[in-house]
C-alpha cells in the first residue's frame, strides 16, 4: 500500500507572502512540502539557501549571491555617471572628494579628526579586488537626495530571512573590508544583548 504524505503543501507564487512562507518552511521542513509557481530569482536562491545545511557555507552563498546581484545592478544602472573619473556627485559639488567617487576608506583616530584615504582595495582600472556587500549596499546621499538610485537591505528576501539584527549591522556598516573578514564576522556568533552590541559598535571588524 503507497504510503500517503502527511506533509502540507506551501505554494509559493508572485502573489503571495512568499517571507512568511519560506520562514514557515525553513523552521519546518519536515512538516511541509514546497510547490514552486514563480521564476522569481530571490526566492530560488532562499530555496537553495534553506537545503545548504552547513552554516559557514550557507552565509557565503547568500553572501556571494546578493553581491553578483548588487553588482547586475549597478552595472545596468551605472547612476554614478563617471566621467574623467568624476561621479555626478563630485560633478555637481556634493562631495568635497573629487575622484573615484566613495571608494575612500576613513581612519578614526581615538582623540583627532578622521583620516580618509583611497580604499587599499581600489585597482588601477577603477574595479574592486573583493567582494563587500556593504559598499555594494551603499547609495551615497546625492543619488538617494535625487531620486536616481537606491539600494536597500529590505529588498532584498535573502538578507531579510537569514540573518538577525545584529548580522544585519556586520552586513551593512563594514565597508572596505573583505569578503573573508566580513564572513569571518558574520559566522562568529555573539551573546551579548542586542542593545550593548549595537552601542559598543561590537559589530565593526576594526573599531
């Protein structure tokens, strides 16, 4: 006699709370069955993301997969507009740096003004030698003050159903670091109360 499922079918389509159900999924896999009726590649990618068991290898694909993405995007945008190694931003005066746009990192001295200089991972042909996802997060004001582009942690279903608070701020506040820095960060889990995180600056990699 064919055994019958006792599994509950999830149907994931364009018009549903597809966060919800996946969330649901996630923390029951055993209890449901996935029915998938839409080409949406945020939610193909939360499926492959939810069958990698391995946490540390789990955090390095969404890692990896929201950059490419972040990187379609601007590269189909292109809202910087450089020309002569000028942004529109810098063009019109809305920064007082006036090449290479943001790729400035700054240096905080404990008891003086701080430092900026050129991003270490800035190449001679204006590319990056790493993947940080919270550069690839970041719109400068000019562009979001104008309307022309904007990027957002919540667009983004991957990051919104991975990872927490505190993840969150690794993800989105460490700039000009490595893609193995920032994984290193996110993978090393901490007890301490999201408040005293937050107001230590616990998730920065160098403080």
């Amino acid at each position: 006699m064919k055994k019958i499922s006792s599994k509950k079918n999830l149907i994931l389509s364009d018009s549903t709370n597809n966060y919800r159900l996946l969330k649901k999924y996630m923390h029951h896999k055993d209890k449901y069955h996935l029915i998938v009726e839409t080409q949406d590649e945020d939610v193909n990618n939360c499926i492959k993301a939810i069958n990698i068991d391995n946490l540390t290898e789990r955090n390095k694909f969404i890692y990896e997969t929201i950059c490419d993405v972040l990187d379609k995007k601007w590269n189909h945008n292109l809202p910087c507009e450089f020309c002569h190694n000028r942004c529109i931003a810098s063009r019109n005066k809305y920064m007082d740096k006036e090449f290479d746009g943001c790729c400035y990192s700054f240096k905080r001295k404990r008891f003086g003004k701080v430092k900026k200089q050129k991003c270490i991972h800035l190449k001679d042909d204006k590319t990056c030698d790493t993947k940080n996802i919270s550069c690839k997060l970041f719109t400068c004001n000019y562009l979001k003050k104008n309307h022309l582009f904007s990027t957002s942690y919540d667009n983004y279903l991957l990051l919104k159903l991975f990872f927490n608070k505190k993840e969150k701020l690794i993800l989105k506040y460490n700039f000009f670091k490595t893609e193995e820095e920032v994984l290193a960060k996110l993978n090393k889990k901490s007890i301490k109360p999201y408040v005293l995180y937050l107001l230590c600056f616990d998730f920065l990699i160098e403080k």
